[in-house]
C-alpha cells in the first residue's frame, strides 16, 4: 500500500515542513524526521534511524519507529 498525504494534514506537522528526495513531507528535529500519513511506511519511505511516522487512516493513530535507516519500520508498542 503506498502512503498517502494531504497538503493539509501537514500544516498540523510545524509552520515549515520539508519534503524528502521521495516527496514525503517531514517535520526535521536533530537527526530524525517525524512524518504523518496514510499507509504503511514499510518499504515506502526512507528515513533516518530512529525517525517517527504516525499512521493516522486505520481508525486509532499507530505510530512506527524507523529500526534500520532505511525503510524498515516498526509499530511502537503494543497498539490496536
């Protein structure tokens, strides 16, 4: 499934908010990113080590954990 985002939904990230070389917005804080969307980040965005994604389009907000600086990521604890 690829990710999806909205103009919108990304204005709630910070009053500037950068895009990555896959056209994904971000909101940079020291090393990592914190991205938003809808979709599953797996093998779709690439991030820093340690990098934030929150899933918001599966009725509960998930929120997944970059483990590899690449595209692996990772649900963070034990969310519904």
């Amino acid at each position: 499934m690829a990710v999806t985002q909205t103009v919108a939904g990304n204005k709630g990230l910070a009053t500037v908010a950068l895009v990555d070389s896959d056209g994904y917005y971000y909101l940079q804080m020291g090393n990592w990113r914190w991205y938003t969307g809808s979709g599953d980040p797996n093998l779709v965005i690439t991030a820093p080590l340690g990098s934030l994604y929150t899933r918001v389009d599966t009725g509960a907000v998930k929120l997944y954990i970059n483990t590899d600086a690449s595209t692996t990521w990772t649900v963070v604890g034990a969310q519904s």
